[in-house]
C-alpha cells in the first residue's frame, strides 16, 4: 500500500512543460478517486450483507474482513488529502486497525468456507480467535509504541506520508504472509471439497481473487528506508494505479461469488438483488463523486460560483444514474444474464398484466359509466355471484338497496345452485323475468355468463328507466358488448384466484425445496439424506401459522385432524403412547408446549409472568370466549390478541425445539450403532 501526499490542481497551462510538471498531480488525484470508490464499494458491500452476517458464519467472516480493508483504504485516503501536518501519524498509526486485522480476518473468512463444504473444525476453531487476538496485539504496539512502526519523517507533508518500520515489523511481515499462505491453503482444501461444477467454479474464482485483501492493504513502503524520499517517480503511479484497480477488480469478484452463502433464495434471485443494489448505492455514489471532483475544479470554466454548479451537477446525475438504470434495467439483465430463464420472464409479464382487485373494480366502473351513458340511466351495479352469496363488486350511481341485493333469497339460492342446470332454471323461474331480464325492485338485471354459457359468475342491474324493458336495437347491441366484457372481465379474475391459490399452496413446498437446495451445495450427502418432511415443517415460513390453527381447533376439527404438523417426527414418536391416534399425539404435544412456557411458583391471573400461559390454557385448552379471558385476565380485547400472538409464537418455538432435539438425538444414536 502506497501513501501520496496531497494533490494540487492538474490543468495544463499553457506549455508542454506546465502539463509535465502537473501531470504527477493529476495521477495523484486519479489514485484517491480510485481509493474513494474501493471505500464506497466495499462499505456498500458490508450494508448489504449486513443482516446475513448475523446468521451466516461465511458472510459474517466476509464482512469482517471487507470492513478492516475499507479502514485501511479510509486511513490512506484521509493521509492524502490532509493539509495540518499533526494529523498525519494520527491518521497513518489508525490505518493499522485494519493492516493488523486483516489477516485474521482472512484466515476466518478461509475457515468458513472450509467448514461451509463439511469439514469438521478441529484445531481450526482455537485458530481463529487467536489470529483476533495477535492481530490486536499488533495493533497496540502499532498505536500506543514505537516498536512496530515509527514516526522517523521530519515533515511527513514534504514527501511520501509514512510510518518507517520497527525493529518488530519483520516479525509482522512473516506473520502477516504466512497466515494469507495458510487461509489460500484453506480455500484450496475446500475448493477440493466441492463436488458440483457450480460450487467447484465459485470456490475456483474466490481462491483466484483471495489474494485481493493483503495485496491492498500490506504496507510496502515500511520495507524501504525513507531516506531521499521526496516525491513518488513518475514510472510509479501507474504501477499504482494500476495495483489498486486489479484489487478492486478482485474484491468484485469475490464478493459477486460470495454473495451466494446464507441465502435460500434462488442464484438469479441473489445475482438480481446484488445487481440492483450495487447499482443503485455505490455505482451512483462513485459517479457522484467524480462528479463533483470535476465540477469543482472546473467551476471557474464554466463562469459559475463553485456552489451553484456543484449543486447542478450532483442533483442532474443523481435524476440521471436513477433514470438510466430503471430505463436500462431490463437490456442490462439480458446482457448480464441475470433473468434469462424463460419462466422467470413469463412470471414477470404475468405481475405486470395482473388483474388486481383494485384493477377489475376500476374497469367495471368504467363498464357501469359507459351503460348509463347508453342506457340514460343513473344507476348500475355489478355483483359477482359466489358460493357464500351475491358480492356487489362496482357501482356506479346511487344504489340504495345494495344490501337487500345481498341479503335476497332468490339471488342467493342462484348463487347456490350455481352449475346445477336443474336447480339453477329453478331458481331462475322463482324471478321474474321479461324477456332476457331479470325485474328485480326497480331494477332491470341481466346475468353474466362463463365463456361456456353453463355459469352465472355475476349480475349487471341497471336502474328501470320504465316499467319494463324498452331497449332498442342500438342500445341492445351495445349492451350485449358491456355484459360480455364485464363477465371476461369476472371470469379472468376467477381464473387469477384459482391460480394463485395453487401457488399458495405450493409455497411451502418451494420454499422447502429452496432451503435443501441451499444447504446441498456443500453440504452433500450428510445433508440429503436427512428426513427432508419434519425438517420442511419445522422451517416452514408458515410454521406459526400451522401451530395457531392446530391450537385453534384443540379439542377436535380439520385444522387439527389434517393439521401438516402430522408429519413432525414427535408426533410419530408420541403415536405409541396414545393409541395410535395421531390426533390425540399431536394435541398432547401441544399440551406439552403450553405446560412448558408455565412459570414456577403458585398462579396468578393478573401478573405479568403468567399472562401468556394463562393465555393458552384458557383460550385454548378451556376454550373460552376471548371476552371471557379477556374479562379474567384484566386487559383489553386488543391487547389479548397481541399477547396470544405472542403466545402462539413461543409455543411454536417450543415444538421447533423439540423436534430438533429429537432429530438430533436419532442422528447421534445411529453413529453409536455405526461405530459399534
């Protein structure tokens, strides 16, 4: 790492010279934009990652290491830009939090990955923290003592800002390249580890790129004596530049195969999100700020005060890097590959032409309009007919008897022999009809058919502008084309519902699907050969959903008897003990749930402590009224649904363990029978 004093301006005058003279400055200053944007992005990266690190052994590892790096760029570039002579130790002494670190962070970083392909950590684990801990050691001899780094420039402004070396940086140096040689060997093993071509190729690209950290951050000029240091010669910047561009070219990389670890979700989902928010935070951030390095040195040109054209610039290429990259997002997915799959493609068409509820009543309304326009009448209506009754969907006018249109016998036995050809002319004939209408009040009523003519979906009612029907064949013709794209419109949002409750169903299962994909990358073997149904349910995103709604019909009822809990291995195991009845098993492990979130000591109906169990066990156990609880346990109707669902989620986290427990305790007993 290579430390540059603070550039001047870098405009030509107007001889060959001038541009000579000025051109090291100019090379300067393209080095600390290059720094700036290694910082932007690597600090975008750890904001990205950040709530995975906390989950996710390899991304917390990565995190780590990608901070210590931005530290030691952060340090490099506050070192160049300066201009108080006193800041610049600070600065150069502070730079060494990330040199120190960086090592045992890269070993962590190694250590994960290995252990991510199922290499069991062994002397690995005490490796680690001990790396942590020599790293501080460094970094308190490099703060607080001369021993590792000193301060032996005279005026630090007047040359290249550095610390020389103490007596103790060789031992430094050897530790430094032997603990990067070590995590290389680590990413190598795993890399030999991984069985899939996918898998092979990304821990091939990350053991080509690992050497990106300690190639930027290692401090090169310490091994040189600092004698007739004065300026950088010219042949050196590019080597510079250059350096920094291939690091951050590899850390790119890295973290673009990196991405991947902690993450159920599919790798065109992880390659969109990352893609998205790489564009939309440090790109525009870098863009930004070359932006304004020019913008404020030209100024003058431009005959502008430096404010009104910084001000200017930064908003227009704010507007214009949003605008650019949502009116190019879909060419540059194409170009990158990032949805590429002809389903992903056909879902995303079918989320922009999707009927939504909202949707379909804004165009029946428009449907409505149109027919009182034709019509000359104030009021018309749509009601979809369904199994539970007629369902007003739009209206358009005064409709006062909106609930008597509900309520109505004749219309709600329609809707209940609906696809009976039988039943359904019987209940038509209870009508009154005249001609093709329905006389229903005041109201003129045409049904709305499916596209095979055997289906009322709905009802069209128009407000009786006579006592009968007088349409004439204008308006008859008209008419006949609103009715037909109102049903169209009806039938395709049935179609959509259906649709999506098919796919709601099979969420769970995707999801499942999703996860075991995730962890069979590296973990193989071991990890398909689990008992992939009770692992699916206990990590089902609905988990807490199934707990409620088998504690809801505690006592007996489908959401009980059909329950997916069914298939948890302790219910299986529990089967024994009650007769073989899987429904009485699963209610006595809900019991068991419920009796383990019960506090010690004697009950009490109002303290805090016992408010959840008193929760369950009356609610659902007891099976009281929720006013009734409520009313006993002294609190608020709304606050009783808060701490139930509170409740809920404790009682499933309960059986969550348990589970887990029992399918680990199977694990451990069939490697005794194995080592036996």
């Amino acid at each position: 790492m290579v430390f540059v004093a603070p550039a001047t301006t870098f405009f030509p005058g107007s001889s060959i010279n001038c541009m000579f003279e000025q051109l090291p400055d100019f090379l300067a200053l393209l080095n600390d934009i290059l720094e700036a944007v290694i910082v932007i992005f690597g600090s975008a990266v750890v904001l990205y990652n950040l709530g995975r690190s906390l989950r996710d052994p390899v991304m917390r590892a990565f995190c780590a290491l990608i901070i210590f790096v931005v530290v030691a760029y952060l340090a490099e570039l506050m070192v160049s830009r300066t201009i108080v002579s006193a800041s610049v130790e600070g600065f150069l002494r502070f730079q060494w939090l990330g040199i120190a670190l960086v090592p045992a962070a890269q070993f962590h970083l190694s250590d994960a990955l290995l252990s991510t392909t199922g290499a069991l950590p062994n002397r690995r684990r005490f490796l680690v923290p001990i790396g942590y801990l020599t790293g501080i050691v460094f970094l308190g001899l490099a703060l607080f003592s001369d021993l590792l780094v000193t301060n032996a420039i005279p005026n630090p402004l007047s040359r290249i800002p550095h610390l020389d070396a103490g007596p103790v940086f060789p031992i430094f140096a050897a530790y430094f390249w032997l603990v990067t040689a070590l995590s290389i060997y680590n990413v190598w093993r795993a890399r030999q580890r991984c069985i899939t071509s996918t898998t092979r190729q990304r821990m091939t690209s990350t053991l080509l790129t690992y050497l990106a950290a300690p190639l930027g951050v290692f401090p090169y000029l310490l091994i040189i004596s600092s004698e007739g240091q004065e300026v950088i010669p010219l042949w050196l910047w590019p080597v510079i530049i250059l350096g920094n561009l291939v690091v951050g070219v590899m850390f790119g990389i890295l973290t673009a195969h990196l991405a991947y670890f902690g993450t159920a979700s599919p790798d065109r989902v992880v390659r969109v999100r990352l893609f998205k928010f790489m564009a939309r935070v440090p790109l525009a951030g870098s863009i930004v700020l070359l932006v304004y390095v020019l913008v404020s040195r030209n100024s003058p040109v431009l005959g502008l005060p430096a404010e009104t054209a910084l001000g200017f610039s930064l908003v227009a290429t704010i507007m214009l890097v949003e605008w650019a990259i949502h009116a190019y997002k879909r060419p540059l997915e194409r170009l990158f590959q990032l949805n590429n799959d002809p389903d992903v493609r056909t879902i995303q068409r079918l989320s922009e032409r999707l009927l939504t509820t909202r949707d379909l009543q804004q165009f029946l309304e428009s449907i409505l309009a149109a027919t009182c326009e034709a019509l000359r009448t104030p009021t018309s209506f749509v009601a979809a007919i369904t199994p539970d009754g007629p369902h007003l969907e739009a209206v358009v006018g005064p409709l006062a008897e909106s609930d008597e249109i509900l309520q109505d016998a004749n219309w709600r036995e329609l809707a209940r022999t609906n696809g009976d050809s039988e039943n359904n002319n019987s209940a038509r004939d209870s009508l009154e009809t005249v001609g093709d209408f329905f006389v229903w009040h005041n109201y003129w009523i045409r049904p709305l058919h499916s596209r095979q003519e055997n289906i009322v979906l709905g009802i069209l009612g128009i407000q009786a502008r006579s006592e009968e029907p007088d349409l004439n064949k204008d308006e008859e013709e008209i008419f006949s084309r609103l009715l037909h794209q109102a049903a169209q419109a009806l039938e395709d949002r049935i179609l959509q519902q259906e649709v999506f409750a098919t796919v709601e169903g099979l969420l769970p299962q995707i999801t499942a699907i999703q996860q075991r994909r995730s962890e069979a990358a590296f973990g193989g073997l071991p990890v398909l050969a689990q008992d992939t149904q009770a692992a699916a349910v206990v990590y089902d995103p609905e988990f807490n959903t199934m707990v409620r709604d088998a504690l809801t019909h505690y006592w007996g009822g489908p959401k009980l008897t059909t329950s997916p809990l069914m298939r948890l291995q302790i219910v299986q195991e529990a089967m024994a003990e009650h007769e073989n009845n899987p429904t009485k098993a699963l209610r006595a492990i809900l019991n068991n749930a419920i009796e383990l979130q019960k506090p010690e000591g004697e009950r009490s109906m109002t303290t805090g402590e016992w408010i959840l169990y008193n929760i369950l066990e009356l609610k659902f156990v007891q099976g009281q009224r929720v006013r009734d609880v409520a009313r006993r346990l002294a609190m608020s109707e709304s606050d009783l649904y808060r701490k139930q669902r509170v409740a809920i989620e404790n009682v499933a986290r309960t059986i969550g363990t348990m589970e887990l427990a029992s399918q680990d305790g199977d694990e451990e007993e069939e490697s005794v029978k194995n080592g036996k």
